[in-house]
C-alpha cells in the first residue's frame, strides 16, 4: 500500500473515532488492492452503534476534512451492517469479508 494512503486512512479513522469511538471503520476498494498500481481514492464503510443519534453522527463522520486524496465514505447502523453481513453476496459481505477492519490501535499494514 502507498505510504500516503496508509497515512491518510490512519487519519481518517482517527478523526472517525474522534466523534464515535466505538465505530468499526473498514476499509476497502483500490486503495488496498495490491493489483492496483493507481489508487484513485480511499473508500470506507464506517458501522457505528445503533444506540446514538444516527443522522447527526452520519452528517458529523461525512464532514471530516478531505486532504489529498478522494474519500468516498458510508455510514451505517451497526444492526444494518450485522444484518447485511449474515446475507451473503452484496455490498456489505462483500466489504467486511475482502475489506480490511482498522482496529483502534492497529497501523495499517504497508
């Protein structure tokens, strides 16, 4: 992975957990598919508890500053991506299962 996008998914997902310290970042697309030679952006899907203010935490983790490189982020109950997950074959398995979970202190492998 290019140093400036582990760099700046670390960023992000610090600045997600600043606002929702329980979210469950993933992150996934060409900026970790080895085969890519060119990432054009970085794409997250960020799963946060059901018990909160769901629109107002969206509309906060949306706002993070934007650096370098395009974000293409989504936001989603908990209990919406649980559910999608034990549905196989769309978006959300597809993310949690070939995507790669940002843990709260792990570093982005390179």
């Amino acid at each position: 992975m290019h140093p400036e996008i582990r760099m700046e998914i670390q960023r992000c997902a610090q600045e997600i957990r600043k606002i929702c310290p329980d979210a469950r970042i993933f992150v996934f697309g060409s900026s970790i598919d080895k085969s890519v030679k060119n990432p054009r952006d970085i794409d997250l899907l960020v799963s946060v508890p059901n018990l909160l203010p769901f629109k107002a935490l969206r509309r906060r983790i949306l706002a993070i500053p934007r650096t370098t490189w395009p974000l293409d982020i989504t936001v989603v109950p908990n209990e919406f991506l649980d559910e999608r997950v034990r549905t196989s074959g769309n978006f959300y398995s597809f993310v949690v299962s070939e995507g790669m979970e940002i843990g709260q202190e792990q570093k982005i492998p390179a």
